[in-house]
C-alpha cells in the first residue's frame, strides 16, 4: 500500500483543517517545500497536494507551490484543489503534477471529467469522491450532493476511472481512526460488478496500526495529514513501513 502524505495550502503555506472547515486552519509550516523535503528524506515517493485557496475560489491559484516542490524533490504529486477547466489542468501538468484528482466537477460537470479521462488516461486522472453519511460532497466539502457514494463510484468505475481517493468527511484531521468499513464495502461492492478500483483512503487516521488494517481491506494507498503533523505518525514509522512492503521482481 502507498503511504501518501498530504500538504493542504492556504496562502502557500501548509494547513490542516478540520472536516473541510476553513475555521479551523491551522497553519503547520509557512514552507510547504521544507515539509515536502523531509517527506522524501524519509523515503517517501509521493504526495498529496491540496489547493485549499483554489477549492474555494474553483480555480488552480497555488501552482507556484506546486511547481517548486516538483522541480526541486523527486516526489510524484497529485494535485487537487478547484480543478474545473482545460485550462487548470494544463497549467498543473505543466507546473508537475503526476496526477490531478477531480472531486466537484465529476458530480456537476461528468463530460468535462469524462473528456479528461479520454484526453489525458486514467493514470493521470483520479476521482475524488468525498463523502459525508455516504452522500457525495462537493465545493470543497461546503455541500452536499443527493448523489449516493458507491452508486457514483461504481458509475464512473465503467467508465475508465481506476484511481479514487475517498475521503469521510465526518473523520477528516479528527484523528479519530479511518472508515475501515466504508472502504471495505466500496471494494466488495465494486468487486461485484467486475471492477478494481484503486481506492485511496484518506481521512482519520491517527495511528501507526491503522496502515496494515487498510492493507489488509485492499486499499492501495492512504493519504496521511494531521496523524504526522501532530506527531501521532512519524515519519521514521512511514520509512520502514515502507522499507518493510514486498518487493516484487520484475515481471511479477
């Protein structure tokens, strides 16, 4: 399973919130890069980066963070955060991204989702499916759509998506542990219909034992925010979970 720590910016500097409530910032670093250096210091490959200020203004703005910590670590990023034109997306591949991820725009815009799906493939392109009592949330989590989780997932699963990170709203930067049955029942309900997401979870979690429990369920990565920032996970545990996954000979 990928351990992918998260960077959210405001302002470009590193936050978290809590359940996607900007009230709640809490600035960890005004150097988004320093943390992204010390990530990969401790053999970490990818990141989660989230453009807080785009979310809310429902465009690209902090593409300059972005562009530094890829021109300056080796990290793979996918990017997030207001995503809603041809023109947000060219500028973030462009400042680095690896992937960008589609959260808002996949419930009020499908073609224009779908079109990138077509256009770029769905290596490059991961669904955002955030959720609140397994309703999908958009606007940076400020509503509510009347579109049921594992409906969407499993829609757009027929459709090509193979990446999706789901987030529970109600366990985001809680430190309260994940939604271990919420991912078990997307996989065996996406299983069923012949598909195999790659589902990342991300929200909640709190402690270093949670990272095999999310192994063992089939999840391919996990997102990891405010567990490292406020020192619940360190970063010497993420090194050897790492150190420790299986590796695979070539051809396997």
């Amino acid at each position: 399973m990928r351990i992918i720590p998260a960077i959210d910016i405001i302002d470009g500097k590193c936050v978290r919130l809590s359940k996607g409530d900007y009230n709640t910032k809490k600035i960890y670093n005004e150097n988004p890069l320093e943390v992204a250096k010390e990530f990969e210091a401790h053999g970490i490959q990818y990141l989660h980066l989230v453009d807080l200020d785009g979310a809310k203004s429902k465009h690209i703005v902090n593409h300059k963070v972005l562009e530094e910590i890829a021109s300056k670590t080796g990290l793979q990023i996918d990017f997030g955060g207001g995503l809603k034109s041809n023109e947000d997306l060219r500028i973030a591949f462009e400042s680095g991204a690896k992937q960008i991820t589609g959260g808002s725009i996949a419930v009020s815009e499908p073609q224009t989702f779908l079109s990138w799906l077509e256009q770029f493939g769905p290596d490059k392109i991961i669904l955002g499916a955030d959720a609140n009592n397994e309703k999908v949330a958009i606007s940076g989590w400020q509503e509510e759509s009347k579109k049921e989780l594992i409906p969407f997932i499993q829609d757009y699963g027929s459709k090509g998506v193979q990446y999706v990170i789901c987030t529970d709203i109600s366990k985001d930067g809680m430190l309260e542990g994940p939604s271990f049955d919420l991912y078990k029942k997307i996989l065996d309900e996406t299983g069923k219909e012949g598909l195999s997401i790659k589902l990342i979870a991300s929200g909640g979690i709190s402690t270093f034992d949670e990272l095999p429990k999310l192994a063992e369920i089939g999840c391919e990565g996990t997102i990891i925010g405010k567990a490292i920032y406020e020192g619940r996970i360190s970063l010497k545990q993420l090194e050897s979970y790492i150190l420790q996954a299986p590796r695979h000979p070539k051809g396997e």
